[in-house]
C-alpha cells in the first residue's frame, strides 16, 4: 500500500512517478525497498492520468444511484436500497481503482 501512497503523494505535489522518485520517498519513510514492487508500480501507471483515474473513481463512487437520472431517465417508482448491496458497490469500486495500482 505504500507504494500506491507514494505514487499519490508524488502526483499529488506534481513530481514524476518513476523508480527513483518512489525508492526515495520509500527509503525516507524507514521502509524496506522492494525493488520489483517499485517497477510493477511505475510500469502499471505508464501512460495513466492519474488525476482523471480518481475523478472518474470518485464520481463513480459517489453517485452509483444517480446514474440514470443523469442519463435522462425518469425514476417512477422509489427502489429499496439493501444497506449490505450498497456497501459491496462501493468496495468493488474501490478495489477497481487499487488494481490499477498493483
């Protein structure tokens, strides 16, 4: 998981995710360096916009029930919403967005 957090934080402040960037945030936190974790993370996020990833994710997770309205369909009849269903959404949302990130 760390590695995922690293790869936010350098984004985050606008730094380049490569295998230098990572091993050093890595490094500095007192974490043992796992070298073929380093290379799977920057080869997986190649060509990945990341900031647009978490949009769409977070739109996605955010408004699972909305989608049809905001497609233009009219809701006729209130649905029940099992509280159990709803939560599984959401976490196979989540695990969506981590399976980009190894």
């Amino acid at each position: 998981m760390e590695y995922v957090y690293t790869a936010l934080l350098l984004n985050s402040v606008g730094q380049k995710v490569d295998e230098t960037s990572v091993k050093k945030v890595v490094e500095s936190t007192g974490t043992k360096v796992d070298e073929a974790k380093i290379k799977a993370l920057v080869s997986s996020l190649e060509g990945v916009n990341i900031e647009e990833t978490i949009k769409q994710a977070a739109i996605q997770v955010a408004t699972p029930a909305a989608a049809p309205q905001a497609a233009g369909e009219q809701k006729t009849e209130k649905k029940e919403v099992n509280p159990e269903e709803e939560e599984k959404k959401v976490e196979e949302a989540a695990s969506g967005l981590a399976s980009l990130f190894g």
